[in-house]
C-alpha cells in the first residue's frame, strides 16, 4: 500500500491542480506538498521489497480498456455508414 | 525510486515563483514523476512500457511551452528520439512475452526465469539497446540531448537529466543483463567500445563549448558512457558502481543544471565569454559559485564527494574484464576536470563589468534545492556505503550470471525472481 501511495500521490495531485485557482500561491504550495509527501512516503518505504507493489492488473486493465474502446470505435464507425 | 522522487522535489523547489502557466507546468512535473515512478516500481514489462510513455507526452509539453527560443526543434527531436526508443522497448517487450518459453507472461520474475535461444536473445537486445541507448543516451542516438537540455527550463532539465535519463541505464540492468544474459555477454566488447567512445567524446565536446547548459549536457553524455562500460564489464564491482554512478551522478547533474539555472537567471546569460568575475564577494553571486565548485568537483571525480565513489567503483569493477576501454574513460575523467576548471576560470574569476553587474542576490529560497543537493553529494562522498549499501544484494545475482570473470560461480542457482531494488 505504501508504494502504491508513491504512484497516486503525484496522479492525485496533478488532477487536483487543475481544480485549483490560476493566480493562487496554493498552486505552488501543493505542488511542493505533494513532491515532498512522496519523497517521504518513499523514505518510509526504503526497506520494503518491490514485490509487494502489485500493479498486474493495470497492463490487463489497459489492455481490455483498449479492446473496448476500439469495439466501440467500430460499432460508432458502423452506425454512422449506415 | 528515490532518486526520482527526490529530483523531483527539487525541481518543483527549484520552479520560478512567477511561473507561466503554474497549474499545467506543475501537473506536467508531476505526470513526468508519476511515469517514472510507475517505470522504476513495475514488476511487469508491459507495465513498464505503459510508464515509460507516460514520461515522452508531458517531458515533451514542458520544452515545447516553457523552453528556449528554440525550444519547438528541440521538442519535436525530443518526441521522434523518444517514440523510436518507445517502439523499440515495445515491440522488444511483446517479443519477450510471446516468446517466452512458460506461455504468454510478462512479469519480471517469468522472464527472468526462461532463458531464451541465444539467436532470439541477440535480436530482443538490439532493441532493447536502441531503446534505452535513446534514452540514456550514448553515442552516436545522442541527438536529441544537448539541444534539449539547452532549451529545456531548468526545472526540467533537472528532471531529465537527473532521473529520466537513468532511466536507460535501469532498462539496460534491467532487460540487457538480467533477460538476457548470453546475448550481453557477446555483445559486451561492442557496449564497452560505446561507452568508451560516449566518455571521450561527451568529455571533448564539453571543453568546446561556450554554452554552460551544453557543457553540463556534454558532461552528461560523457558520464553516461561510463555508465554502459560498467554494464558492459557486468562484474559484481562494476554493478554496484552502475548503481552508485546513477544515484551520484543524478544528483551532481540535477545540481550543475541547477546552479546553471540559477546564474541564467540572475545575470542573463549563460554564454561563458559573457561572464566573468562571478565570485566578487559584494557585487557577484559568490554563494552560487561556491556551490558550483563543488558541483564541478563532484563531477570531475574528486575525493570526498560522490563522484569519486562512483567513478571509483565503475573503473576498478571495469578494469577486469575491459582494460582499454577503461583507461579510455579514466582519460575522458581527466578531461572532465579540464572543462571544469575552464568553466570556472572564466565564470568564476575576472573582471566583473560595471556596466552590467547589478544583479539581484539569490534568495534562500532559491538556493534551498542548490543547497540540498550539494549536501547529499557531500555526504554520499564521506559516506560511501549511502550509496553501495543498497545495490550490493541487489545486483550480485546478476553478476553471477553475466559476467565472464565470475564463472567460477556458475553453478550458482538461476534468477527465480527479480533482484533489483525498487
């Protein structure tokens, strides 16, 4: 679990910049906040052994997400020759 | 891991505070981090891929929007090095995949445990080394480094040439040496001659240039082959000092980019004719060159830092199984320290001109990743084991596979899983 923190740390805070004001100084801040909450959830995890981050279902999941969304591009194209 | 989360930190500690555009640059700092943690966490090949693209789209937007004035060329040579080395490592990990002789798996732990045909073996390394050759990278698929590490905002170069770049040297750990075995070990008198010939040319390129960022860049590239002579010699040495040279080197190159970027900003420039006398006490930057001192130091090898513990490691682990290509890169060591001292000589010393020295001092604020990083690469100096204590468990397995000085020890069981460090 702890890895996993170190992948959605950064996605979560590269998400929720987006939500955040243009002008704000919170845009800097978080940005820090969230490279420096990974740098020591990464220092937390210093003697975990990489096996315990499993992620095999993400290739799975990618791979199934691409096989629908092309079935569904072809369904999309079919209804629109017709 | 940590490396990459570390020059991360620095690099968004290191961003202007008057950023353009702050929430789409730090989103892209931080989708760059995300794709380098996912590749150096993966313990599945196709997994890796999908993580080592996810670090071309956005590396690629932050020199496309933020960069130099020539920041759309070095873009675009960016994104077509980057997507040739992207096919490469695809089409080499399906490959891998189907080829395996347990069926269709893609976990680490399976690929490592089937070996494939040595004739099967040397093609999958010809991609797998263009594809992490791309991204180290080494002589003669450099192309796109000096010029996108010139245009690159600092906070970006930091990023790629501190951690994306190690990233190629993981790969060729990684797929060369730890897949496949038998291929490397044939192939290992060509990767040593590159490397060899990526350390002397990166070296003489650097005494010639007149851009501080394409010095560092140059610099960057000669380190760089002495990274893949010490993957070549694959001795139980020379893989520590693989992993010791990625964690020092990451760090001195982030902080030479760095305190580049810092002197860029404060005076204007970064053409070394143009500066001189900017260690004056009153009206220079004395606090950034000092700090530049030791950066160049580290770079050039000198005790007590970090440098010298990797180059150390590197040279003495190659020295067994590669003697020539070895005093190659001890040579381009030396000529590491002549473009430093020529760097410094010049920058550092002289004249300072009334006309144009006005220049704000640095901040605290500005110095603080500076500051960072030059203490870590002091103390990975004073402290060797910082740096081998980690790596030593980790790639002695592969050593006993690979490397031809350790046959005495091939009996020694097959790798069943995957040895390397996250």
């Amino acid at each position: 679990m702890t890895l996993l923190l170190l992948l959605l740390i950064p996605l979560l805070a590269a998400c929720g910049l987006q939500l955040l004001p243009v002008a704000s100084p919170w845009v800097r801040r978080t940005a820090q906040a969230a490279a420096l909450a990974q740098l020591a959830t990464g220092l937390l995890a210093w003697r975990q052994p990489p096996a315990d981050l499993s992620l095999s279902w993400l290739p799975k999941l990618g791979l199934r997400l691409w096989i629908w969304g092309s079935m569904a591009s072809a369904c999309r194209w079919c209804c629109w020759r017709r | 891991m940590l490396l990459a989360a570390l020059i991360t930190a620095m690099a968004v500690l290191a961003t202007p505070l008057q950023q353009v555009r702050p929430r789409l640059f730090y989103g892209l700092l931080l989708a760059t981090n995300l794709g380098l943690m996912g590749s150096f966490l993966a313990r599945n090949a196709l997994l890796f891929v999908l993580a080592y693209e996810l670090i071309l789209i956005p590396t690629t937007l932050l020199v496309a929007i933020w960069g130099g004035e020539r920041r759309a060329g070095a873009a675009i040579r960016f994104l077509i090095y980057g997507a040739v080395s992207g096919i490469a490592l695809l089409s080499a990990v399906l490959a891998f995949g189907w080829l395996n002789p347990g069926g269709v798996d893609f976990s680490f732990a399976a690929l490592a445990h089937h070996a494939l045909p040595p004739d099967q073996q040397r093609i999958l390394l010809a991609l797998v080394l263009l594809a992490f050759g791309l991204k180290l990278p080494v002589v003669p698929l450099h192309g796109w480094q000096p010029l996108t590490y010139s245009q690159a905002p600092t906070p970006v170069a930091m990023l790629l040439s501190g951690a994306v770049s190690k990233l190629g040297a993981y790969g060729l750990l990684r797929f060369g040496i730890g897949f496949l075995p038998d291929a490397w070990s044939d192939w290992s008198p060509w990767i040593a001659a590159i490397g060899a010939v990526s350390a002397i040319y990166g070296a003489l390129n650097a005494i010639a240039q007149l851009d501080m960022r394409r010095l560092v860049a140059y610099s960057s590239l000669g380190h760089m082959g002495f990274l893949l002579l010490a993957l070549a010699a694959a001795t139980p040495l020379s893989l520590q000092g693989v992993m010791a040279q990625i964690l020092a080197h990451g760090l001195i190159i982030a902080l030479l980019f760095c305190l580049v970027g810092l002197v860029e900003t404060k005076t204007g420039t970064a053409q070394i004719p143009e500066l001189s006398g900017l260690l004056n006490a009153q009206r220079g930057l004395p606090f950034t060159m000092g700090l530049m001192l030791l950066a160049l130091m580290a770079a050039a090898g000198v005790p007590g830092q970090a440098g010298f513990v990797a180059e150390l490691l590197v040279f003495e682990g190659s020295w067994v199984a590669y003697p020539i290509p070895t005093l190659v890169c001890l040579l381009s060591s030396g000529f590491t320290a002549v473009y430093a001292v020529r760097l410094f000589n010049r920058v550092g010393f002289g004249r300072l001109d009334n006309a144009t020295a006005n220049w704000a001092s640095t901040t605290w604020m500005e110095r603080a990743p500076a500051l960072v990083l030059t203490a870590l690469v002091v103390v990975g100096g004073i402290w060797p084991t910082l740096l081998t204590g980690l790596s030593e468990t980790a790639t002695a397995p592969l050593a006993l596979r690979s490397s031809d000085a350790v046959t005495v020890i091939a009996s020694a069981a097959p790798l069943t899983s995957s040895p390397l460090p996250a």
